[in-house]
C-alpha cells in the first residue's frame, strides 16, 4: 500500500474513533480543505472544523472505502451517519474525497457531495422544498461558517 493511501486510512480511521487530533495530525500545516458547506477552510480553520464535528458527533458511524493514491494525488469515497445536531434529524450523507500531498502529509483536501440531498436529510420539509435554492445553502453555509467562528473563539479561551 502506498504510504499517503495509509494516511488517507489513518485519517479516516480516526474519524470513526472521533479522534481530532488523529485526524489533524495527518494534515499538513497548509491545509487547504472545501467542500460544499465548508468552502475554503486553510490552516487551523480545516483542523478545528474536525474538531468541532468529533465534538458534536452523535449517533455516529462512519465507513470508508476506495481508497487510492500515489505521490501527489489520492481520493477515497466516505459515507457518515449521524444525527445533525441543530435539528436532530438523522443524516446519511454520501461524499467523496480528493486529496494532494506534500511532505508525507496531506495538503489538500476537497470533499463533494449533493447538498440538496443533504439538506433534505438534516433540514427536513424546508430542506425538500428549498434546499436546493441558493438562498437555503448559503444560510447553511453561514451558519456553518458562524459555528466555526465561535468553536474558534472558545477554543482559544480555554
């Protein structure tokens, strides 16, 4: 197996045990991380946005697979479960990775995945009927982003 598909393993293994740090260690310090909700994350932001989900992880499972890389690039496809904390739905969202490394870490990481779909599952009837409009996901990414911001600041107070 070549080493950076051990560390996309590594990372998503951590992820199941909900093991932040596990998780940030796999990243380089310049971590550039995006995906729908989350769309430009760089350095610490990427590593407390983990931190704050294993945080605020309930009822959750995750499993990965196809898993590949090689020098510079990798993917893996993951799917979470887990009950969204601001609405206690259960969401089983479907995601895949891309990855790019450097210096034996991970440097990039951008995740796809429908947000629509998501949005039905974790938002409920508002989800179904306007998750899909603009208007909707830039709330969730808002509030996503305001989240962060507070994890943040709490962070840095304790």
């Amino acid at each position: 197996m070549h080493p950076n598909a051990k560390l996309i393993e590594t990372f998503y293994s951590s992820f199941q045990k909900l093991d932040h740090a596990g998780m940030i260690a796999c990243y380089h310090e310049n971590i550039q991380f995006s995906d729908p909700v989350f769309q430009d994350l760089r350095g610490e932001q990427a590593g407390a946005m983990w931190h704050m989900l294993c945080s605020r992880a309930k009822d959750f499972e995750l499993t990965f697979s196809n898993v590949t890389a090689n020098d510079t690039t990798g993917s893996a496809h993951w799917e979470p479960i887990y009950l969204f904390s601001a609405t206690g739905r259960r969401v089983h969202n479907v995601i895949d990775a891309e990855f790019e490394f450097q210096d034996g870490k991970i440097i990039r990481h951008r995740d796809t995945f429908d947000l629509w779909r998501w949005s039905r599952m974790a938002l409920g009837p508002m989800g179904q009927i306007l998750g899909w409009t603009p208007l909707v996901q830039n709330k969730v990414r808002k509030q996503a982003a305001y989240g962060l911001k507070k994890f943040l600041e709490s962070q840095k107070k304790s």
